[in-house]
C-alpha cells in the first residue's frame, strides 16, 4: 500500500478542528503516511513542515513533496523537536500543529521493525534508527526496573511476575525476537477467550519506553505552544490513556482562567495560552471503527492558542528514563 492510501485515524475530525486557511503555515508533526498532509495541502497555498523520526515514512513521503512543488518541507526529526525544525526552515510561529502520537499501522505490519507479537521479528521496536532497541532494554534492565516500565507505561497488573519471568528467561538465553518475548509473557499472564493478547501490555509498555514517548509528547506539546501564533490551532490525536491524560492536563492548565478562594490571600494567576475547542474528546464513530478497529481508543483533542505568553515548564517526568536504566542507574 502506497502513502498516498493511507487515511489517519479520525483524520477528517483532526482536519476541520485545524481549519486550514489559505496562505497558512502548518505542521504535520507525525508525518507517518502523510494522510494530514495531503489533507492540508489540498488548501489552497500553504505552507506546511512535516517531521517523522522513521526513515521508512520519510524515504515514502518523496512523492508528496514533489507533488506539492515547494511547499512540503519534510524532515527526519523528533517530534519534539519541532521548533527548532520550523526555526531551521526561517519559520518563527505558525497557524496550527496537528499530531497523530503512538505506532502507526505502518510500522505494526512490518515483522522487522519488532513492535507486534503477531509477528516473529527481531525484538527492537524503535521508531528511528537510533538508541537501545527492546531487546537492549530486556537484556540488560534490573527486575526492578523492568517491573516499573511494564507497570508504569503498560498498566499490566501482573508485572512483577513478567519481570521475574524475563529475568529467568534471559538467564539460559537472550531474548532476541519478538515471538520469544510474548511466549515468555503468555506463560506468566493468563488471559481468557476474547481478552487481549497476554503479551499486550507488556510490548505497548516496552515500545513507549524505547521510544521515551510519553517525555517525547510533553516536550512537543510545549513546543506546539511556543510555535503557534495567536488564533493558531493544536490538534492531538492519541491511542491510550497514558498519552490522553497528557495531552488533557496539558490543555486543561493552560486554558485555565480563574481559581483560587476568596477566603486565601490572592494569588497570582498566569493568562490562558489556550482556549479548548474539545470539551470532551473527538472519537471515531461506528463506520470507522468497523472498518479500523484501531480507531476504537482514539482520541482527538484541540485548542487554539491565545495571545497570551507560553507558560513555564511543568515538574518533571516521574517515570524511569531510558538513559538512567541502560546504564544501571
């Protein structure tokens, strides 16, 4: 299947929350198989820079580029880089960020790239070609750690007992493939008919962390608000509730206004950055989920930036980093 097939979850949703004028400059912060880009560059002379740190999205995307004559910059990056590409391409704010965070359907087919348990394939999971890969992190991470990366970012309940598994495992043998992993976890984790694999969580929580995405979509979403120009506009759209709660926290602070108790001393109040167009979530209907069934945890949520300054930085991450883990600490 070609790029140009490809068709993002709740892609028209995202679509006419960013309301892509003519004229406009966007980022498409998740390139993937460009479904949001074509759709933003099928108005009428704008301007987009679209990032994706997978070579193979990029090395796909050639096509549209060519097509769009100029006005397609696509870039090999991190997401969260996102503002120092647009500084890079002489572009200061912008009129909207769309992002569609996770694995993409693309790189789940692909038995090579490591990232689904249906798939026999080397145990590597990474979305770029840089940096430990699963298999890295299996083989070399502390029981301990790995019990808190696959309850933290996989919301197993049994990861004690997978950790200790993989530690037995990798004891007699190392844990190259991806079928070796999920038939360590399917012996530890019982599911019954109907359930999701028993490896699931476990592969999702490995895949998050090889990947540092959830630091990955906070830094972004701060870069979104730095890059946005007033009445520009930042759609997410997510795939579990660990990238969902972030992206609601981020947005419910910023579009905060008010607050505080008439009986407490007055406290200053920092100016919304955002107003929220979602209330609730955007989520896919019936059609679409019968014909995608991945669209059945998607989530959309957007807001447009006012003209206030960027907020300052939140507390830091709480859950272990890769680099910390890799080298024992």
């Amino acid at each position: 299947m070609t790029s140009a097939a490809h068709i993002p979850v709740l892609g028209r949703e995202a679509v006419d929350q960013l309301a892509p004028r003519a004229g406009g400059i966007y980022v498409d912060a998740t390139f993937g198989g460009g479904g949001y880009s074509r759709a933003i560059l099928d108005v009428a002379e704008t301007r987009l820079i679209a990032i994706d740190r997978d070579q193979t999205a990029i090395a796909g995307g050639a096509e549209l580029v060519a097509r769009a004559a100029g006005r397609l910059t696509l870039v090999e990056d991190r997401f969260s880089n996102l503002a120092e590409v647009c500084a890079a391409q002489g572009v200061d704010a912008v009129d909207g960020v769309v992002m569609d965070v996770g694995v993409s359907s693309m790189q789940l087919d692909q038995a090579g790239r490591g990232f689904s348990f249906r798939l026999d394939g080397p145990l590597d999971m990474r979305m770029g070609q840089a940096g430990p890969t699963a298999a890295d992190v299996v083989a070399r991470a502390s029981e301990g750690d790995l019990a808190d990366i696959i309850y933290l970012f996989g919301e197993e309940r049994h990861s004690r007992r997978v950790a200790r598994a993989i530690v037995a495992a990798r004891q007699e043998t190392p844990i190259a493939t991806t079928r070796a992993l999920a038939d360590i976890v399917a012996k530890v984790v019982r599911s019954k008919p109907g359930d999701i694999h028993p490896a699931t969580r476990t592969f999702q929580a490995l895949r998050i962390f090889v990947n540092e995405e959830l630091d990955e979509l906070k830094t972004a979403l701060a870069a979104a608000e730095r890059v946005l120009r007033p009445g520009g506009r930042l759609v997410v759209v997510s795939f579990h509730s660990l990238e969902d709660r972030i992206v609601k926290t981020f947005l419910s602070e910023r579009a905060k206004t008010g607050g505080g108790s008439r009986h407490l001393p007055e406290i200053a109040q920092v100016t919304p950055s955002f107003q929220l167009l979602t209330r609730r979530p955007v989520v896919a209907g019936e059609d679409e989920v019968a014909h995608n069934p991945r669209a059945r945890s998607a989530k959309l949520r957007a807001a447009e930036r006012t003209a206030a300054p960027a907020h300052e930085d939140g507390e830091p991450s709480s859950w272990p980093s890769l680099a910390d883990v890799m080298k024992g600490g």
